[in-house]
C-alpha cells in the first residue's frame, strides 16, 4: 500500500514538473519566435471553442496553452535524448 502511494505521488509530481516546465518553454519560444506578436494563453485557460489552438482577443492573436505544452515539452524530451544519445557515442 505504501508502495503504491509512493508511487502515484511520484507520478504525479512527474507530471506538474513536466506540464509547468513544457508551458514556461514553450510560451517563451512561442512569444521569442513569434518577436511578442503572438501571446500564449494562461495556463488553464480555455476558449470558448476548447480544442481550438489559435484565436483572437480584439486584434491580438491567441495561441492555446497546450500547444505551448506541447511545444515545451518536445524541446526537453528531444535535448534529454540527445544528451543521452551523444553521451553514449562517448
């Protein structure tokens, strides 16, 4: 049982670390790409039209969180494998 409860606190700690890590990188990519004229929305938020990835706020453009997640974390997972892929050429 205790097992069991490490292992889901574990898991869960895993994945606030993965999703607040891939939102905070992607968002700073998205914005840092884009020179500021795309803004990413709050963590959470959803439009109106939830799988919607981009909208418009007046004449600001709108990219979804979760393609900022998305994003963010397909950058930490690819330099993660290739950390590990050029460290075991060694």
């Amino acid at each position: 049982m205790f097992e069991s409860t490490m292992r889901f606190f574990a898991r869960l700690i895993w994945f606030s670390l993965t999703q607040l890590l891939g939102y905070w990188t992607g968002r700073a990519i998205i914005q840092g790409l884009s020179l500021g004229s795309l803004d990413v929305s709050d963590y959470g938020y959803h439009n109106q039209k939830p799988f919607k990835i981009l909208w418009r706020r007046g004449e600001q453009p709108i990219v979804s969180y979760l393609a900022a997640i998305a994003l963010g974390q397909f950058l930490w997972f690819g330099a993660i494998f290739g950390a590990l892929v050029y460290l075991s050429r060694g």
